[in-house]
C-alpha cells in the first residue's frame, strides 16, 4: 500500500489514511440532486456560470501558472488524480496547473518542498494524508506537519481490502482468526511495509483478537505482487490497483474483507472491518490537496471551493470509482480536524505497538 495512513471507527480511517469517530463521512456513491444542493449551499454563494463563490470570482488569483507537487513517482493514482484536477481547474481559472512528481521516502521528500515553498498560493501538492499523519512518527521528515502545512481540500479515500492467497483455504475473516488463534504458526499477514497503513492495520487486528497474525513486511509493491500471487504468505493487506485486481480476477486472490463507512458497491457480499468489530482496524487512506501553511486564506478557500465544485460533477465522481477510489469531500475546517485527529491517533498506535523508526 503506498503512503497511506488513517485511524476510524464506521468512517473511513485515516491515521493511517482513515476517519476517527465524529469524522464526516464520505459522500455518498450515488449523490442524488437533493445532496449535490446541499454541498453546493455548504461551499457558499456561487456565482452566476462561474461555478465559484461571487467573492472569488472577483481576486486576481492565479496571475500565472500554479505548481502542484505530487510526492510519488509518475503514472500512479495520485499523479492521474492531479493531473485531472489540474486540466479542469485550469479551464475554469485561466492558468496552467503543472504537475511536477518529487516521489520519495514515502512521499515526504515531496511534501517537504511543498512546506517550505512561498506561501504565495503558486505552490499545492496532492497525496495521501500519512505523510502529514502518520510518516512524521516513524522518520525524520523536513517539516513540522501541524504547523508547516495547511490541509485544503479532500478529494477522496481508497478503501483496503483483506485479500487470501491460495495458501488459505478459509472462505471468510471468521476463518482468519479461528486459524490464527489455534494454527501453531499464526496466520501470515504481507503489506507493503513497515510502518505503513496496513501495518497500523494488522497491529490494530492482533490488538482486538488476540490472534496470532504475522506481519511479513515488504519494501515496495513488486516482488509484493509476485509472491501474492506465488502464496508466499496467507493474507495480503492492499488498497485496489490494477495489479491486484488482475490478481482477484485470475482467482489468485480472496476478498474477505474490505475497509470504509459501507460495503463497495462492487463487492456488497463482503463484509467491512467495521460491520465484523474491527473499528479501529476500518482504515482507508485518504488523499487530497495541501498548501504551504502561510498562504494566503482567500487563495485557501478558492481553492478549496473549485476542489468542491468539481467533486460534485458525476464525471469526475465516476473517475474516481473507475481508480478504485471515492470522491470524499468535506469543509476545509474538518479536514484539518481529521489531520490533526488521525496524527494524535497514529502517534498513539505506533507506541503501543512499538514500531520504532527504521
């Protein structure tokens, strides 16, 4: 799973990317006009065929073209995602959105260029949350994520699933813990790596059941993908990608379980953590839109409000399902709530656990 992180109870959890308890919840797959009315009240007056609020139609932002880093490598979700924003704002707002990729250290290389850039309102980055939430805990990072860094808009979460490979034969989660508790050898549990999401997710899961699950820890989603496919381990902890759902579809790997505030739409046989007890383990990770902490408030919430706008539109909704992701937007106040919730929570986790810097 790459740099995700969020903590939750029935909503999508983000501390590792996920929604503690009081965390709004995401919008709904199908919103119906009654609801896109009520989103659109939320964001403010709009003014007459811009689709902004009357006030922001009136600043000269953006004078020139806006950079948006984003801190992973190109070609993956988040840069797709950015890039997709960055068209649409750019046709609305009259200046060129450029993407630029500074991939590295689970994202944080990224996001520190971000954090010390002007804040002038020329510079954004879009990613999951866990560089802010949950990376600051398990390395050394060049910001201070509370201070340095202003949350602006949340775009989506990305559920997790919990996969078998063909070396469990259980039909469902039940089965999981039943063979973890008496199997002399625990039930194998493989992520993406250490410190990540689903390693706060199996911590969380052993915390609850007292099951012996073994984290087996790669580094990286290659040789990952391989030995999922190979049953080198009995569980897979991943967010959907191309590369995983080939392997559900070859019948090489289970969905037992999935995380978020309701089944997917996909898959409504299977079970959330949350609806099987697992709430602290129901984590999704979360992605949106950030901005050095001293810009400009205005600049702040235009941005915030065009994020909106477009998250309304059933294209863009029907983007994001196509990328396994869903459009999940909230006030710019309550995301930084779930921010500064999600890094309290990880904080908290991490200790108990003991998962130290590596």
């Amino acid at each position: 799973m790459t740099s995700t992180t969020t903590t939750s109870n029935s909503a999508p959890v983000s501390g590792t990317d996920s929604l503690a308890a009081g965390s709004p919840s995401p919008a709904t797959e199908r919103a119906g006009p009654s609801r896109r009315k009520l989103l659109a009240a939320a964001l403010g007056g709009m003014a007459v065929g811009s689709g902004l609020p009357a006030w922001a139609a009136q600043s000269g932002w953006p004078r020139h073209p806006v950079r948006v880093i984003v801190p992973y490598p190109a070609g993956g979700v988040n840069d797709v995602i950015a890039r997709q924003f960055g068209e649409r704002m750019a046709a609305t707002l009259g200046q060129s959105f450029v993407v630029e990729n500074r991939g590295g250290a689970g994202g944080t290389i990224g996001i520190a260029e971000m954090a010390r850039s002007a804040g002038d309102g020329y510079t954004f980055a879009f990613g999951a949350i866990s560089p802010l939430t949950l990376n600051p805990h398990i390395m050394k990072v060049g910001y201070d994520p509370l201070r340095d860094i202003a949350p602006v808009a949340s775009v989506m979460y990305a559920p997790v699933y919990v996969l078998a490979t063909t070396a469990f034969k259980g039909n469902d989660f039940a089965a999981v813990l039943d063979a973890a508790k008496h199997h002399p050898k625990g039930v194998s549990v493989a992520t993406s790596g250490y410190g990540t999401l689903a390693h706060i997710m199996v911590e969380q899961l052993r915390r609850k059941s007292g099951a012996n699950l073994v984290h087996v820890p790669y580094k990286g989603g290659s040789q990952l993908i391989t030995d999922a496919a190979g049953a080198q381990f009995d569980l897979l902890l991943a967010n959907p990608y191309a590369p995983i759902n080939a392997l559900i579809a070859e019948g090489k790997l289970r969905v037992l379980a999935v995380t978020g505030p309701r089944r997917m739409p996909a898959l409504a046989q299977i079970p959330t953590l949350g609806e099987l007890g697992f709430t602290a383990a129901n984590l999704t990770s979360t992605f949106g839109f950030y901005a050095p902490a001293s810009t400009p408030a205005d600049i702040q919430q235009r941005f915030h409000a065009e994020v909106n706008r477009l998250l309304q539109s059933a294209e863009m909704q029907e983007r994001l399902r196509k990328l396994d992701n869903m459009a999940y937007p909230m006030s710019q106040q309550a995301f930084a709530a779930l921010v500064r919730q999600d890094y309290v929570a990880n904080a908290k986790v991490i200790s108990e656990a003991g998962i130290q810097a590596q």
